[in-house]
C-alpha cells in the first residue's frame, strides 16, 4: 500500500491558497482530496470523508473548535496536532512559520506523512510569497500614478518640461533622504491644500 | 560527585550554566491576560533582568502546540490545560506545569436576549433573578422545546479542557439540565461569540470578558450568570511551562514569579485601572474599546442593552486571597469536572498526576514563603450548595455520578 492512498482533507478559508495546495498533493499522486473553505458543517465533512490527515491554516482560530468535534464524533481516531516526529525542531518551524497546522491519525507512520507537511509547508510559502509581489506590484502602480500627478502639477506650476519637473522630484526625494513616491504625494497633497 | 560540596555555603541562585532570560511568551486578547501584558510592558519584567516579548495568538490549539514544540516559553493558559496535559489528554499533550495563577474571575454566562424573553414569558422570572433561577428557567424552557419537538439550544464555549466547559456545565447541571443530552455544547472562538448569538448560530454561550459585556451592550445577549455565582475561588488562567525547560531556567523562573507577582498587584489596585484600560485597549493586546474594559475591571456589568445593571464585586481578582497561589484543590477541583463529565476516568494516581500540574513549591520558593502558601483546605460554596473538600475527593466526584448520568457514560 502506498501513501497515496491516505485520505487528506484541507480547510482552509483562502480559497486561492486551498486550491494551491489541493494541487500540490494531486500532483504528488494523492486522489482522495478533500477541500472546504469553511468550518461550518465539518462535523459532516469528517464523518464521511475519515480523513487521515487534516491540513489547517495556523490563523484559524477554529482549530479550538476542531478538537472540540473530535472529542464527540470519534470517527477520527484520536487525531494528533501536526508533528509525528516532536524532536524534528526544523520542520516544526518551518511549519509554524509558513502557517501550517495539521491533525494526523494516531499511528500512521511519519515516513508517509512527512511529503505531506513537507509539501504544504512549501505551498504555502508560496502562496504568502505570491500575496507579497502582488502587493508589491499594487503599490509600485500606485506609486507610478501619484508620480505621473506630481510630474503634472510642477509641469503646470513652475512651466517645466517633463524631464525637468521628473529631474526635480527625483532630486529633492534624494536631498531629503526619501522616496520618489513619497516626495510625488507631498506634491500632490500640498496642490491639493494650496490650489 | 559531591566532594566539593560546602554544606555551609547557601546554594547560588543559578546552579548551571547561563540561563534564558529573554522569553516568548504566547498570549489569547483577554482581559485575564492583564498580568502578563502588564509584566512585559510596564517593566516588572525588565526590573528582575527579563525581557518578555509577548505574541498574541488566535486559539488555545496554538498556544498548546507552540508551547510544546518550544515556539513559547511561556504561555498564557485556560487553568485545566496544564492538567490536561499531564493526564496526556487530548490533541499533542505535553508536560506543562502551572507555577503561578493569573488571577480569578472574568467569565459569565450569556444567553440571547430572545431566549432570555422566552424564559420570562413562560415561568415568570424576574429582571434581577439569580443566577440558580434563571438556570431552572432555562431547565424549563428546554422541556417546552422538547415537548414542541424544536431543536436542542446551541451554547458555546472556548474549548473542552476550559473554566468556561466546567462552569458552564456546572451552572446548567445545577438547574437539572443534562450538558450532553439536553443541549449542544458547542466551542466558538471567544471574538465571534456575540456575533455568532445576533445570527442565531448559538442560543448562548460562555466566556470570558469583554465578550459578555460586548454582547449585552449590542442588545443581542443577556447575562444570566458570573463565574462568581457559580464558584467564587475557581482560578481562570494561569502560566504555562515546560518542566524540562523549567528545571534547566531555576532563576528565570523564580524571576518570572517575581515579576508577575508585582504585576499582579498593580492590577489589583483600583487606582490603576484606568491605565490598565487603556493599555489592554491597545490593538496589539485586546483592540477592544477602553470603556467596556474600564467597566469590565470594576465588575459594572450591563445584563441586557435595557438598562438593567448590576455590580459584581470582585468580578477580576488579580493578586488579592492569594489567587496568584496555584493550589492542588483548584486542580483537583478541575479533576472532579474532568470525571465527572467523562473526560478521563478516576483513579488516585490520576488525581495526583493532575494536582502535580500545579507547582504551589516554585511560587513559594520565588517569593520566599512557607511551604503551603495557598489557603488550602475546603473551598467556599458552589452555585448549588455543595462544598469541594480535596480530602473527601473519591466522594465527591462519586456523589455527581447518578444513575440518569451513569447511563450515557
């Protein structure tokens, strides 16, 4: 019997980061996925899916919850939080800063859930790294635009050409140890008081 | 081993190595977290060498596991979790012991405000009755809906090894309702009770403050019941610590111990409350409106959003009756619920493995006192009358087993 055949089911209320993970564990040859977004209703969830890995987001204060449900249902057998292996120090960390948490049916071997965790650690890595370039890329577009506005204003004001008015900018956020775009709202906000 | 012992040199504090003076400690946004967050910010901590970084978490789960797999050294904890964890109960048990207490008081029982009118509606309770009273109401009412075939109330509470599981059990048992078969105990995450009561997704539920308060005063609950009305000496939080870690930190502890007990103290002062208000106000520690704490910390409660009140002396206790002493009655006492609603099974050696959760000898050792600190012996009376003596606790724990109960275990 392979590891493959373990049942795997995943909450997990960031749809995005859910359906990252589900496709990590399908390419890795696991079949029986189960994926929800909410824990409404979980108690359904588990007593007909018997999952014997639980993979949750550390940031859900449901988890009080979840045990709370294993202590009624039973129908997973006394599941443990996260680690099979406590004196793997590493990977714990790892986990618990990606934001993993994990329930595993008591005694199923570590060698067969080890990939899993190892996977989801890795996914969800990199789902928070995708969240931080798009958050990068929003910010450098805001950036661009309020720049754009303070080239115009100066353009307007003070009869410069466009190189001139982004020249000034640029040399003023350098004098004053700033950035661009801050110096570029300074500008707009202060048309904004004085206009 | 021993022959460069001098007998009559005092030991020194530190008896291996460098010890770990700068500590994580976790955290769950209450108003009973109030010592910690005080040690670590107002400088108790910093006058005895420690520097607490304190992080907030969102579940008692975490705080268990980050506990155990040494993300915390210290951790701010439901009373019955070190106990849990020594019985190896639940999820990921791990040794913890409990070496200070961070006061009592702080949790109530609040059912919404439409369950509330039903319960006047049909056996006449009064505005101000007592927290027994609107128990039986609530017995009442139950039978109705049973007999109309209407589906079980939904209560909530923080999490199975908690006060609020006990207390809330305590309370509903003592007015004749069966917490397993007569209702459905559910847990919800403290921050979401009150909008969980305003959906309908629970009829009640109980926790500790500002989360009553915080439904009341929306107009969607009604407080029916304190932790004082129910068992006045019964400790709510208290710190967490790895044994094997313990023993390797002997001076950090003590420190520790020091430094919350003076912190403990400050809070317990009313002339600190507004300060202590605004600094739980903060969003790093609680984010909740400094008003509602101020009034949580002198006990003002508003029962409903109709403009009925009612003062409960000593809701917090931070220091004062030794409720910094964490005492092997109040873990035997936790012990007996444990039992007594199936959780684990009697036996002495089990009663000693819970009460060894409760380290009384690293709080009198830190603060130099005798070596029972605690005003041990028979607590003060519960809801319904009975007395908890831990030298009679077989009896105890057997006398709530009736035949109705022995059934569904």
């Amino acid at each position: 019997m392979s590891h493959f055949d373990l049942t795997i089911l995943v909450i997990d209320e960031n749809a995005v980061r859910a359906a990252i993970i589900e496709d990590g564990l399908r390419e890795a040859g696991h079949a029986h996925v189960t994926v929800v977004h909410t824990v409404n209703g979980i108690a359904r969830v588990i007593e007909t899916t018997r999952p014997d890995v639980i993979i949750i987001d550390i940031e859900n204060p449901n988890r009080d919850m979840m045990e709370h449900l294993f202590q009624l249902t039973r129908s997973v057998s006394r599941p443990i939080a996260m680690f099979v292996d406590r004196s793997d120090s590493a990977s714990i960390e790892a986990a618990v800063e990606a934001g993993v948490s994990a329930y595993i049916v008591d005694g199923l071997k570590k060698e067969r859930v080890k990939p899993i965790l190892d996977m989801a650690v890795i996914r969800f890595n990199a789902f928070s790294r995708l969240q931080r370039e798009l958050a990068d890329a929003k910010s450098a577009l805001e950036d661009r635009k309020v720049v754009e506005r303070a080239k115009g204003i100066l353009m307007k004001l003070r009869n410069l050409s466009e190189e001139e008015a982004y020249a000034l900018l640029r040399q003023t956020a350098m004098n004053e140890k700033k950035k661009l775009a801050d110096i570029a709202q300074s500008v707009v906000t202060a048309a904004g008081l004085l206009m | 081993m021993n022959t460069i012992d001098h007998p009559d040199i005092a030991a020194p504090a530190i008896t291996s190595g460098p010890e770990q003076t700068h500590l994580r400690a976790g955290f769950i946004p209450l108003v009973d977290a109030s010592v910690l967050i005080t040690a670590a910010e107002l400088g108790f901590a910093a006058r005895e060498g420690l520097t607490l970084d304190l992080v907030r978490d969102v579940s008692w789960a975490n705080i268990r596991d980050r506990l155990a797999y040494r993300q915390f050294d210290v951790a701010h904890m439901l009373s019955p979790m070190p106990i849990a964890a020594m019985l190896e109960l639940g999820s990921n048990p791990s040794p913890t012991i409990a070496p200070f207490v961070l006061g009592r008081g702080g949790n109530a029982i609040t059912l919404s405000a439409r369950l509330f009118e039903t319960m006047q509606a049909q056996t006449g309770l009064a505005d101000d009755a007592g927290a027994l009273d609107c128990a039986k109401a609530l017995a009442a009412v139950i039978t109705a809906r049973r007999r109309d075939g209407e589906r079980p109330l939904a209560l909530g509470m923080t999490y199975p090894y908690s006060s609020h599981n006990y207390e809330l059990r305590y309370w509903l048992a003592a007015g004749g309702i069966d917490p397993d078969r007569d209702v459905r105990l559910e847990v919800v995450p403290p921050p979401m009770t009150s909008d969980a009561l305003a959906a309908g997704a629970i009829d009640g539920f109980c926790v500790g403050a500002p989360w009553n308060m915080i439904a009341s005063e929306k107009g969607v609950g009604r407080i029916v019941a304190t932790k004082q009305d129910i068992w006045a000496s019964s400790p709510e939080k208290v710190i967490g610590l790895r044994p094997d870690w313990a023993d390797r930190n002997r001076d950090s502890v003590s420190r520790l111990i020091v430094a919350l007990n003076a912190a403990a103290r400050w809070c317990d002062d009313p002339a600190n409350h507004g300060a202590l208000a605004d600094l739980l106000a903060q969003g790093a520690n609680l984010g909740a409106p400094v008003d509602i704490i101020q009034r949580v910390l002198a006990g003002q409660f508003a029962l409903d959003a109709k403009g009925n009140a009612r003062v409960v002396p000593n809701y917090f206790v931070f220091h004062g009756a030794a409720a910094n002493c964490p005492s092997s009655t109040q873990a035997l006492w936790v012990y007996s619920q444990m039992v007594r609603w199936g959780q684990v099974a009697y036996s002495p050696e089990a009663a000693a493995t819970a009460a060894s959760a409760f380290r009384a000898d690293l709080y009198a050792a830190a603060l130099g006192l005798s070596e029972s600190p605690c005003e041990e012996g028979v607590a003060d009376a519960f809801i319904d009358g009975r007395s908890f003596d831990p030298a009679e606790l077989e009896a105890y724990v057997r006398s709530f087993i009736t035949p109705n109960q022995g059934a569904t275990a």
